[in-house]
C-alpha cells in the first residue's frame, strides 16, 4: 500500500503527466503548431477507436453463441456498409484540411518579435516574410555538436572569427533562428523537442530548419536522434534563450574569451617552437 501511494504522488500530479502522450511544446510556434496538430489526430483517433471497440464488445456480449443455438447467417448490410465508408472517408477529409492549415505554421519561420542588429537575410534558407533571421550554424560530430554564430558561419566562421559554442547553444528570446546543420563525420540528428521538430545532419549536405525561443531565461534539453556510435547516448543539446540585449553581450564576451584562448595558444606555439619541443 505504502508503494502504490508513492506511485500515485508521482503520477496524479498534472506536471508528471504533461506532454506525455503528446509531443512537447511550448517553446516555439512550429512546436506548438506540431503538438495541436498531434492533439486534434489523436483525439479523432481515440473516438474511432472508442467506437469500434464499443461495438466490437457489444456484438461479442450481445450476439454470443448459446449451447443449442445455430449462429444466424448474414450476409451484409449495404447502408451500414456505405455509412462507415463515408464516416471514414469524411474522417480522412478533416484529418487533411487540418493538416494543411496547420503546415504553413510549421514549415514559415515568422518574423522576430524584436528588432536586432545581428539579423541577416538570405535567401537559400528558411526566410520569416522580411527576409531577416539569426543565422546559426550546427555541426555535428562524433559525439558534440558545435555552434558557430552569425551570417557566413557555412564557409569562412574561421576567417571570420565567429564566435562559437560547444553543446549549449544561446539565442535571444522572440527572434527568428534559422539553423544550418551540418555533420562531418557520420548522420547525426539535431532534436530539441519544445523547439520543433528534428532535423538529420547529413555528411556532404546541409539541412536546414528554424524555431523562435518565445521566453527569455528558458533552457530547453535535446539529443541527437539518430545513432550515431558507441557514445551516442552523451550526444546532448542545450538551448539557453536570453534577451536580446544579453544576447550581444554574451557574443562579445565570447569572442573576447575565444581570442584570449587563442592568444594563450599562440604563445605556447612560440615558446615550445622556440625551446625545439615542437
């Protein structure tokens, strides 16, 4: 008894049920559009299901046979036969025009909520209606991802400088991300759940999706959703979601950190190189 009260304090909470049957959401609009979509099927679902297995027991109970009885012979009955056919046909109908309501949601970033410097525009990714969104760019490796910031990160992040973080990616509240993802070694997937849905790392090819961090202070958990090796399971990601403003300075706090890392490495260089250990 002491045991199933536990198990019920754990599971009768409405926080230890949230989004269990459902996909998580709440941190972007293409979430949320995802997660009702899942919702509106699965409720439709459920009732069909109720139903047919109503009848099926009905019929079982109600029509069961008896020692001295022979079962009756019937051979159809063609208008109930034509209603469930329309019932179903009208079922697939619905399930149809909401998804394609709902589609346009997931697929088009909207646009950011906040002006910012450090949008970009372009037009061979995901674009919001003004063609400006934050550019980041994921790289998948075995067993980390990396994340580079800023327009051009796909081909010069290097020449660049861009400042760039490893596991935990930052992004400010209510803008449109767009993310270019990559893999350099073997297909990974990049999955945030609460930020929509995920999104294979090809080697040799780049994929793109977006999302729009709705609170500012949230930090949403994913994982790699492909196998990708022995150390999969470690192949986590983070997303930290800031205001703008602490956005900025974050980057310039990162570069600053970056060049002074490079800078430390650049001496040590020169001092092993000099010494004739290196």
């Amino acid at each position: 008894m002491l045991a199933l009260a536990a198990a019920g304090t754990l599971i009768l909470p409405p926080d230890a049920l949230a989004q269990f049957f459902t996909p998580k959401a709440g941190g972007s609009p293409n979430a949320n559009d995802i997660a009702s979509l899942y919702r509106i099927i699965l409720y439709i679902a459920a009732v069909v299901f109720v139903i047919v297995e109503g009848a099926l027991l009905y019929s079982v109970l109600k029509f069961r046979a008896g020692k001295a009885k022979v079962a009756a012979q019937i051979h159809g009955n063609t208008r109930l036969e034509i209603g469930w056919t329309v019932a179903a046909a009208l079922i697939l109908v619905v399930l149809t025009i909401v998804t394609f309501v709902k589609l346009p949601g997931i697929i088009n970033p909207p646009n950011s909520g906040a002006t910012a410097t450090f949008l970009s525009a372009s037009v061979t990714r995901p674009t919001p209606p003004n063609g400006k969104a934050l550019t980041i760019c994921v790289q998948g490796r075995q067993y980390i991802w990396r994340y580079t910031y800023g327009n051009g990160c796909l081909n010069n992040a290097f020449a660049s400088k861009l400042p760039y973080s490893f596991q935990e990616m930052f992004v400010p509240a209510e803008t449109t991300v767009v993310l270019d993802i990559q893999s350099t070694d073997v297909i990974h997937s990049w999955w945030v759940p609460s930020l929509g849905g995920k999104v294979d790392a090809v080697p040799g090819y780049t994929t793109y999706t977006w999302f729009k961090a709705l609170h500012a202070g949230a930090l949403y958990h994913g994982q790699c959703a492909q196998l990708c090796g022995d150390q999969h399971a470690y192949m986590t990601a983070l997303v930290r979601v800031l205001t703008p403003s602490q956005y900025l300075q974050w980057l310039s706090s990162q570069e600053q950190a970056i060049a002074a890392a490079n800078a430390q490495v650049t001496q040590l260089r020169q001092t092993l190189t000099a010494s004739g250990s290196l």
